[in-house]
C-alpha cells in the first residue's frame, strides 16, 4: 500500500503533461500580404490589387464573410473612413 499511492501520483502527473505544440506556419507569404504590409494606414485607393494573389477579398467594416480558409486569398480590411487597417492571407 505504500507503494501504490506514490505510483499512482507518478501516473496522474504524466497524464497532466502536454506536448508543446508546433508554431503555427507563418502563412503570411503564400498571398503575398507580406509584400503589402506597409499600405496599412493607407487609403483604400493605394491597393491596385496584388499580381501574385489568385483571390482578393475587400472586407468592408460590418461585413460577413466566411471563415474558410485559403492560403492563397489575399483579404484586405478598411475601416469606414477606406482607409486600410489590415492584410492578411486566409
């Protein structure tokens, strides 16, 4: 018996132990949002579209859009004044 409760707290703690999980890919450059980073705080106009991107989405303040995603779309966010608060690939 005073074997069993010391195993039995071994056993408990490794069933607590996570693994650490691999970083997130940085996907940033599958779209090109990289390139494009620096037109955020820029009017809307200065986007003239992205030659590498096979999609581009303009989300609008308020819009719905869905949550797929695709590695390869380029999103442009603007806020209500079109000026352009984020980019991003997805």
């Amino acid at each position: 018996m005073r074997l069993v409760a010391p195993l039995l707290g071994l056993v408990l703690l490794a069933a607590c132990q996570t693994e650490t999980p691999d970083p997130a890919p940085d996907m940033s450059a599958s779209c090109g949002a990289a390139d494009l980073q620096p037109l955020q705080g820029q009017p809307l106009a200065q986007f003239q579209g992205h030659p590498t991107a096979q999609a581009t989405r303009i989300i609008a303040p308020g819009m719905a859009v869905t949550m797929d995603y695709r590695p390869d779309r380029l999103n442009v966010e603007h806020d209500a004044d079109m000026v352009i608060t984020r980019i991003f690939c997805g």
